[in-house]
C-alpha cells in the first residue's frame, strides 16, 4: 500500500500523551439526568407500584402491621426486579453505543494509524476521505478535490468545496466526506467542537416506538382504565355492604392488581434489549432496538457482490493492451504496452487507496516499476468517481510542468468517453466478454492530453484515449452456497444489486449456487419502467447490475411497496440512499464508509453475510419467545381474576377469597417466569424453516389471545372447581383459600411448561437447554412449599395444612387444567 503522508510527520507518542493529559478524549459529555433516579420516578408512576404503595398504607392505618409490611417488602422487591431489568437494558445499550463508534485515520511519527474517534487528540492530523465522517474540527492542511456535506450542522444538503488557501479550510465534527481526500489538522475536540457546543450526540436521539411497543403499551393502558374502572365500581359494592371504607378499599384493591399485566412492557424492554446485546456479542451491532422486531420478519435480503458474496481479496489477473490486442496474465512478464495500461491504472487511482481494487494496482505496480514517479507529482485536479455507469480521473503534474491524466471506470463509461474506431470498439468488448464471463471484474482504463488549466466541468468532455483494460479476480466466499441454502429455506427471498456489469455478476452468482442468475436487468433499463412494469419485475429478476443510487433505491422502495420487508447490505457511499429506506439496512463493519454506517441500521462487524442468517434466527427467536411470555402472562392472569371476581360478585360462601397479599404474591412469582425463563430459551428446531412472520400481523391476533383466553379460562375452570369441591366437604374458609392457592402455584408451574412451545410437547422442550426453568420453578416449589407448610406463614396468609388427598387434588387439577393442550399440539403435528 502506498504511504504518502504528504511530508506531515504528525504528533510523536509522546506529544499524543501530553496533549490527552491536557486536553483530554474526543468525546461529546453532556450533563444527563441519573439514569437511576430516572428510572426510579418512572417506576413510581407505575400503576403496580401505587397499588401496592395504597394497600400498605391502608394496612398500615388499619392496624394490620404484618400485612403491611409484607406488602412493602413485596414493593420494595418489585422495584428492585424493575430496576434490575432496567440495569440489564441500559447496560446493554451503552455497550452498544461504545461498539458502534467511528473509526479514523491520523498520520502520527509519519505513519498513518487507525485508531477510533475518541482517541484523536489536539495538533493530530486527521486523514480523512470520501465516505468517512469527519471526527474532530480541524483546519485543512493538505486537500485533494475535497468537499464534505455539513448538513447536520447547516441543513444545507449540497457538498461544499473545502481547500487549503481559501476562506473555506474550516471542517466539523459530524460532517461527511462528499469527494476527494485531505489532510486535517485538529484545532477542537469532544465538547470543544462545533458540533459540541450545538449539544447534538447520540444521546439526543429518541427512536420512535415500534408497531409491536405500541401495540404493548396500549394493550396495557386499557387493562390498567379497566382495572380502575372496576376498582372504583367494586369499592361502592362493598362499601354498599359493610360501610366499612379501609375494607372495602382493599377488597377493590386486590381485584384491581389481579387485572394489572404490568409483566408485559417489562418483557418486553429487557428482550428487545438484551436481544441486541446477544447480537452484538455475536459480531452483529444492532443500532436501533427496532431492528430486533423487525429481523424476524424480513422476506427478501438485497445484497452487493463484493465482499458480501465474494472474499473481497481482490488481485489483479489480467491486461488487456487495446494497442497489441493481447489479453496476458498478471504471473507473466508485461510488455511495455501493458505496463503503461497498469501504470496509468495506478494514476487513477486514491494515493491513499482503500478500495481492494486500487489496493492490488498498486500492489501489482510496485512488482515491476523500478523507479516510482508518484511522490514527484501532485494532484492538481480529481474528477470523483461519477456517471452511469462510473468512472473517475485524476490529473498530476510535477514542477517542470509534466501533465499526467489517468482515468479508470466502467469499460461502458470509458468507451463513450473515448474516440474509437469501430474495429476498436469490436477488440474491446470481445476482450470485456471474454473476462467477464469467467467472472473476472474489468475496468477500463484511459488517458488523456489537456494542456490549460480551465477543466471541464464534467470529465467525459476531456479527450480521451481508451489504452486497455484491468481485470481482477474476486473468489466467492467459501461458504457462501450454504448462506444462501439457509436463507432459501427460511422462505426469504435473495436478490444481487450490483454496479458490476452483467456478465460478470452472472459468472459469480452461477458459481455459488444462486437462484435466478439466468435473468437480469440493469440499472438504466429498470429506470426506463413504469411503476406497475417495475412492481412486477422486482418479484420475478433476482440479479440487478450496473446499478446506481437512484436505481437501487428505486428497488428497495418498489419491493417495499409489494409489502415486502427488505435488509439491504452496502458498505459505500451510493449505498447510503437505499441502505436508509431499506427496513433493515446491513452496513460492513470493515469495508463499509461511515456514511454506510450511519445510514444503516444494524452493522456486520466481520463482513459475513452468514451472521445475517444467525440475525435472522435470533429476530425470530426474541419474537416466538416474547409471545410465549405474553401469551404466559394472559394466561395465568385471567384465573387471578376469576377467582377474586366470581366468588364476590356471585356471592359464594367465602366472597373475598384472597387478599392484596396473596395477588402480590402470585405476581412475584410470575414476573420473572416470563422475563427470565422465556428469555433465555433456546430457537426451536422449526423457527429457520418456518416462512417470515409478515410484520403486519400483530401479537395481539384473534388467533393467539384465543389460545392465551381459553388456557386461562380452562385453569380457573379448575381451580373454582376445587373452590366448590372445598365448600362441599365444609372444609372451612382457610382450607379453601389454600387449595385455591395451591392449584393456582400448580397451574403456574405446569403452564410454564407447557408454553415453552406451542407446536412441540413437553418431552421435546424438557430436553432444550435452558437451566433457568428448572432454578425458577425450584424457586416457587420452595416458596410454596415454605408458604403452606411453615406455621408462621402459613398463619400470615390464612393458610391452613393439607391432608395428603387435599393436596394431590390440587396438584392433579393444575396439572390437567394445564396439560390438556398437549393435546392440541399433538393435533398440530399430525395435521
């Protein structure tokens, strides 16, 4: 790689130090609310938490001590769950936040190092190029054709042009690199920079909530209007009664936390959150949390060739001299005619390359040339890389004068640009056929004579001279059949948006096994379409080539009109465009220009597509489990319910069966059930073979909250049975409470269970690894078990003991008004 620092030397380690002690880090610090306190005040607010606060306080006053003090150890316990979950997603979110940091380039004891954003000090000299996001505020010391967009400072959407001697040397953090290459020197830094002092950072950013976190939060307002409606209109019936005001307070109390499911948006934070950070530490960085409930749902993946489908290692294989009509291998002895062709290759390209293309030029360059001209000449002039299809110049000139113009691009591009004869132009696509059909990548290459100084405005208009072509060689990755087999299976749809030409694309996707590589369009043929033709062929063509910005946009948006839901990967500067407006935009975390970066929504770390399969597994997963843990949660509360409702408003023997402290007690046991056991349980065998959840269903389907509603209804038909069952034997108000109790505890555990799959039995599920169901369900067994049969407290919940018989009914009926649905889903499976 060429390593032209321009003559800059930049800081010594030393200077670096000292300049971090005195100035410190390149980070944006804002004075931010405690994240503690404000979560502890969100809490606060909660309708649980208050509920619980209330029926202390009434205890309290009623002189009933023990009560009230369980209630607010069972508050402070509540908190203290909330809080941790709370923790567990802020934590995970910050670590996201430190992952998906920029990288930069500085020029420190003449050498150019990478090192991230935050490590730029004072006086370092910032290299920065096209597609990179400027790190730190800096005045230009060096430019090559620069110009950046400061929109996030300005508004101002067009490119400004930056140079060294002009009233415009000043760049900002934030900004972006619209085009060329410069040399910054940094004059501010963290909250010191423009940017800084404007107070916009990440931390300012509020995601708009998801369709499903909406969905969630209303489902949960309305139970919570429901349960103060029936909370006020409970406590005139009772008060009606007893006109007794603490008692009836309570009574209404204990049935308004029975309909509480205050669970739910705490499963469903501490899932989408800590589902990002299992992505994360999978090399997958999830940049927006909806992005985790959207990958389940993705039916069609728009991929780039290069670097994705192939290693990205590119090396030069062949030259191809216009002037001896020879195509030669690169292993062999060029003749002069294919150096020039290679040499003026090299010209064109970044002094400071990045791209693997350039990277082997110059690799191949350096292989032969015995004298490097390049550090005599300066670059007076650079035509970024533009067109359709692209192509970019450069212009050198070293003192005495001497004029070098060098361009490389689309072989397409530069034969327009060029004066060829038609026997010329035959020898050069019979050339480009016979490289690209082996699946070679071939660039044109061209010079040209301009001797004034006033350039044209557009690069085509110089007169060119097409001297040859380039081709590389770029092998597919070695496992990259088995990607696509995987994503073929999963019943999502792959399709290949390259600027590659047809040809070439076509040899590649053969090779791996592609489905569709027999038909294709390009880019200026698909604009050409009308929105109804397009609608149609962006269903039925899998391989797009020649493609630009407004055309790959143009496909992201036709396939999202089809309802489709689209990932789309890129890792350059056009890609950013369609990396925004696709749902799930993939950016290359080494390949990908940090305007890829900021643009997409979720960030391939290793630059392997196969990670998106495992994505696409664990967005499917994060969805199947939160729905068992909902559908858990409606389950087990609707017999919590009943059996406070319909024994009260029936006016059964013992009306007011269970107190605040039995409900809380109850809840406590079920909040980490759903939140711990179904979060950490594993994708079932079944989830990469399914087709994609189509994100328009909602969880709340009449479908899911049947099967939720008739389990809940089938466990309080049980356990009210054993309420008349009690009643019958004359078994007493205690004893009854106890066996309702109890088979509530049973039907808890079982359901657990048994909602751990809705399609598999509970002998396929019972051998998924997940060590937490049985730590939690030890855990109740316990806690019941200390409830029933130690004497103080069973004598504080107004427990009595069970006979052997008394208590193998209530085991037996949570266990059949539970197990019944295996039933059901062996139905399922022979169907």
């Amino acid at each position: 790689m060429f390593n032209n620092t321009f003559g800059i030397t930049g800081l010594t380690k030393k200077q670096v130090a000292t300049a971090r002690k005195k100035h410190g880090t390149n980070t944006l610090t804002y004075k931010k609310e405690n994240n503690f306190w404000t979560a502890l005040t969100n809490l606060a607010k909660e309708p649980m938490v208050i509920l619980l606060f209330v029926a202390s306080c009434i205890y309290l006053i009623s002189g009933k001590w023990g009560d009230s003090f369980f209630l607010a150890s069972a508050l402070v316990l509540e908190c203290a769950i909330s809080l941790y979950q709370d923790s567990r997603s802020r934590n995970a979110l910050e670590k996201l936040k430190d992952i998906t940091q920029p990288n930069c380039k500085v020029i420190r004891d003449g050498k150019i190092v990478a090192i991230k954003s935050e490590e730029i000090v004072l006086g370092d000299n910032l290299l920065t190029e096209e597609g990179a996001l400027i790190a730190a505020d800096g005045i230009i010391v060096h430019a090559n054709d620069f110009s950046v967009n400061e929109s996030i400072l300005t508004g101002e959407s067009l490119p400004v042009i930056k140079d060294t001697p002009s009233d415009q040397n000043a760049v900002f953090q934030g900004a972006m690199v619209a085009s060329g290459l410069a040399i910054v020197r940094v004059t501010a830094i963290g909250n010191q920079t423009k940017l800084g002092k404007i107070g916009k950072s990440l931390e300012g950013i509020q995601e708009e909530k998801t369709p499903l976190e909406l969905q969630i939060t209303n489902f949960v307002k309305k139970m919570a209007f429901s349960g103060l409606i029936v909370f006020v209109i409970f406590w005139a019936i009772n008060y009606y009664h007893s006109h007794n005001i603490l008692d009836s307070l309570l009574k209404a109390l204990t049935l308004a936390m029975s309909i509480l499911p205050e669970e739910i948006p705490i499963a469903f934070t501490t899932f989408m959150a800590i589902g990002a950070w299992r992505l994360m530490n999978m090399g997958i960085v999830v940049k927006q949390m909806k992005t985790v409930e959207t990958l389940g749902s993705a039916t069609v993946i728009c991929t780039d060739k290069t670097g994705t489908l192939t290693e990205n290692k590119m090396s030069l294989a062949k030259v191809f001299a216009l002037s001896t009509g020879r195509i030669s291998e690169s292993n062999v002895a060029f003749t002069e005619q294919e150096k020039e062709v290679l040499s003026l290759a090299v010209w064109a390209s970044e002094v400071l390359p990045f791209d693997p293309m350039e990277i082997a030029l110059h690799t191949a360059y350096s292989d032969f040339v015995e004298h490097d001209q390049r550090p005599a000449y300066s670059i007076i002039h650079e035509y970024a890389l533009t067109g359709k299809p692209p192509m970019m110049t450069h212009i050198f000139e070293n003192e005495s004068n001497h004029r070098i113009i060098a361009a490389k691009g689309a072989p397409e591009a530069l034969i327009a640009a060029s004066s060829l004869n038609e026997i010329q132009k035959q020898q050069i696509y019979k050339a480009i056929n016979t490289l690209a059909v082996d699946g070679y990548r071939v660039l044109g290459v061209a010079e040209a004579v301009f001797t004034g100084s006033d350039f044209p405005e557009n690069q085509q208009d110089l007169p060119f001279e097409l001297k040859g072509l380039v081709a590389f060689y770029d092998p597919p990755k070695h496992n990259i059949q088995a990607v696509l087999n995987d994503f073929y299976t999963a019943g999502i749809s792959v399709k290949i948006i390259t600027g590659d030409n047809t040809a070439t694309t076509t040899a590649i996707a053969k090779q791996i096994g592609f489905k569709g590589y027999e038909n294709s369009i390009t880019g200026d043929e698909l604009m050409q379409l009308s929105d109804h033709e397009l609608a149609k062929q962006v269903q039925q063509i899998q391989l797009f080539t020649r493609m630009f910005p407004d055309a790959k946009l143009r496909v992201i948006n036709a396939l999202k009109a089809q309802n489709e839901i689209v990932a789309m990967t890129g890792d350059g500067v056009n890609d950013g465009p369609a990396l925004k407006a696709a749902h799930i935009g993939i950016a290359m975390g080494k390949k990908g220009t940090e305007i890829a970066k900021q643009a997409a929504s979720l960030i391939l770390v290793e630059d392997d597509l196969s990670k998106m399969v495992h994505a696409v597994g664990v967005g499917r997963r994060i969805y199947a489990n939160l729905k068992k843990a909902i559908q858990y949660i409606i389950s087990i509360h609707i017999p919590i319910i009943l059996t406070v409702f319909i024994p009260l408003t029936l006016g059964w023997a013992y009306p007011n069966i269970f107190s605040p402290i039995h409900i809380i007690f109850l809840e406590l046991i079920m909040g980490p059930t759903c939140s711990i056991i179904y979060e950490n349980e594993p994708m079932e065998k079944n989830t990469m073979t399914q087709k994609p959840r189509p994100l328009t269903n909602t969880f709340f389907s009449w479908k899911e909250l049947t099967t939720s509603m008739i389990q809940g209804l089938v466990i309080t038909t049980g356990t009210l049975l054993v309420y008349l069952y009690a009643v019958s034997q004359n078994a007493g108000e205690e004893i009854t409470r106890t066996m309702v109790f109890t088979v509530l505890i049973a039907a808890n555990i079982f359901l657990t269970l048994v909602n751990r799959s809705f399609y598999y039995s509970i002998f396929t599920t019972l051998q998924y690894k997940n060590n937490l169901v049985w730590l939690i369900i030890g855990i109740t067994a316990s806690l019941a078990g200390i409830t029933l049969l130690v004497k103080p407290v069973s004598d504080f919940f107004e427990f009595k003991q069970l006979s052997a018989l008394q208590l193998g009914i209530c085991v037996v009926m949570g266990f059949v008004s539970v197990m019944w649905y295996e039933l059901v889903k062996w139905v399922k499976r022979m169907l």
